[in-house]
C-alpha cells in the first residue's frame, strides 16, 4: 500500500502531459470541518519535538475536493487566511476551542494570465504589510509576484523580476516574506546548484513589483534532501525556514531551521540551524505553510500542510510554541 501512494504521490508532481485542466474553484458553500490531531499518534500525551511544544491542531476539511492545496498562509490574533496552490481564499475565525467560525471562501481576483488554468494561479508564497494592509503573492510558471489591496479586493501592481526569469516554472517563488525593515527575501524551490546543494535566494531593498532588481543574490542550503517551501521572521529577526523532503520510502517528511538575518549576504551560502523534524511517528505531511503570532511574550509557530486534494493526505494546522 505504501509503495502504491508513493507511485501516486509522485505522479502529482510529473509535467502535465495532456494538457492543463480547468481551474477548480471552491464551493459557494462555506464549511470547514476541523478534527483534532495529536504530535504523536503512539503517545498522545507527548508535545516535546526539538525546539518546540505542541499546542495542538486539527485537520480540515470542507464541503467538496477542491478544498485544500495550502501552501501558504496569514494569521493575525483569531484570524486566519489560508492561500492554495490555485489561487483559492479560506478566512476563518479560531479561538481555542479549534472550532472554525465565520467562514469564507473566495479566489484571486488577479494574477497571470487569464486565470483559467491552474498554473496560472500556482499562488506558493503570500506575504503582508502589517501597517498597510497590502498582500504579495508569489507565483509558479510565471516566476512572478503581485501585489494586492488589502483583504484581496484588487490586484495593484505586480511584475516579473529578471532574476527569477531562469528559475523552473515549477520550482519558483516557493518562500517569500517581508521584513519588518521592508525589505523582502525570495527563496526558489529548485533553482539550484547542484554540486553545492543549493537553492537560490534573493533580497530586494523595497517592494518587488515596484522595484524588481534585487539588492543582491544569495543561497540556502536546507538539510539534505530537503527543499524550502516557506518562511516567516521571528520576533528576534531571526528566520525560520519550513523545508520538505518526499522519498518513497517516507513519503513526506518536514524540517524547520532557524537562519541569522546577519548570515544573509551578497553571494553567501546561508545554513539554517534544524529545530525540528516531523517525521513518524510525530505527525507529518506535506508542509508547506509557516507563520509566526505572538501570544504574550510567546513566540508561537503555525504549519499547515497542502493534501494536494487527494484523500490519502490531509490539510492539518498545527501550533506550536517556539522553545529556544
């Protein structure tokens, strides 16, 4: 059974060889369901896993197969805004009896090409201004990030910088994240050099699709066989990188390093520092999503998984408190 979900799994992530399907949107019906998960299935009391504590979780679930696909994410105080991999919204409110309310469903009101397909809203990286309201999004195929009126209502502004322009269209802006001094680091997911098992990183000063020249180019080396899908900054500056591996033996396995702003040069070979690893039996996924809240002078870390819409996997939210 193993061996058969792998084969499967790993068809997911093959060109599309009979051409590109119709971009499915979500239901008009607005329901999530959520089931509590624990860290650990063999000791459900445990919540210790590296640098971290488990606060818990839930999968989600919705009216129909469209729900699903998270790769990125926003969370301000009971908040959420989940972003899928086709350009699909889900905003909810959770407090901690994990029950989601007032929910929404919507899509990208823009974004390259006509929207129609699905890679056309491959939407793998959201970032936001806390002070204006304005929200990035960065985009497979096209290798280009746009830029949003807050809450999503408009596409402002968007382009595609030159330096993305080699990157693979399905290995693009995987990571993406504004810092507090406004400037933005972009990590690909496979634009990478091979013999030093690297993937590409870049810094832009300001705003990307205003000024689409970065300041500087670097590179990260996640843990090996591992390849970055998201970042966040921590209170302290740090960054925190959410890394996936998938094998056939293990399926998906995930990583979270911790990176110095200070290691993040002109030309230099960044290397986190792993705090965790989900792996059996601790609770595990295709994680793609990270963001980072503050509860009190708590740091606290959410992951979310994207289940590629295929009912062998599962679209978890899981929080944890950062213990360093």
């Amino acid at each position: 059974m193993r061996i058969l979900l792998s084969v499967l799994l790993l068809l997911l992530f093959l060109p599309d060889w009979s051409g590109d399907t119709r971009l499915p949107l979500l239901s008009r019906m607005a329901e999530i369901r959520a089931e509590r998960v624990a860290l650990d299935w063999r000791d459900p009391a445990r919540v210790k896993l590296g640098g971290l504590i488990y606060l818990g979780g839930v999968a989600l679930t919705g009216p129909d197969t469209t729900f699903g696909g998270f790769s990125a994410m926003l969370i301000e105080g009971e908040r959420f805004t989940l972003l899928s991999d086709g350009g699909n919204i889900v905003r909810f409110r959770m407090g901690a009896d994990w029950t989601p309310r007032a929910v929404q469903f919507a899509e990208l009101p823009d974004g390259p090409g006509r929207g129609w397909h699905k890679r056309e809203r491959d939407s793998e990286s959201l970032t936001r201004d806390p002070a204006t309201g304005q929200l990035w999004v960065g985009f497979e195929w096209a290798n280009a990030i746009w830029r949003f009126s807050p809450g999503f209502e408009r596409g402002e502004a968007h382009s595609s910088p030159p330096a993305m322009a080699g990157w693979p269209e399905n290995g693009g802006p995987e990571a993406m994240v504004r810092l507090r001094d406004g400037s933005f680091l972009v990590l690909a997911e496979d634009a990478q050099a091979r013999a030093k098992r690297t993937m590409q990183g870049l810094r832009f000063a300001g705003d990307p699709t205003r000024a689409p020249r970065p300041s500087f180019a670097f590179s990260y080396r996640p843990p090996i066989g591992f390849k970055p899908t998201d970042m966040a900054e921590l209170p302290d500056g740090r960054i925190a990188i959410l890394n996936r591996r998938f094998a056939l033996k293990t399926v998906f396995t995930a990583s979270l390093t911790l990176v110095d702003p200070d290691a993040i040069r002109r030309g230099a070979i960044v290397q986190g520092r792993e705090i965790a690893r989900f792996a059996a039996p601790v609770v595990h996924d295709n994680f793609e999503a990270l963001a980072v809240t503050r509860e009190g002078d708590e740091t606290i870390l959410w992951i979310a998984s994207d289940d590629n819409q295929w009912m062998v996997q599962r679209s978890l939210l899981l929080k944890f408190r950062l213990d360093l």
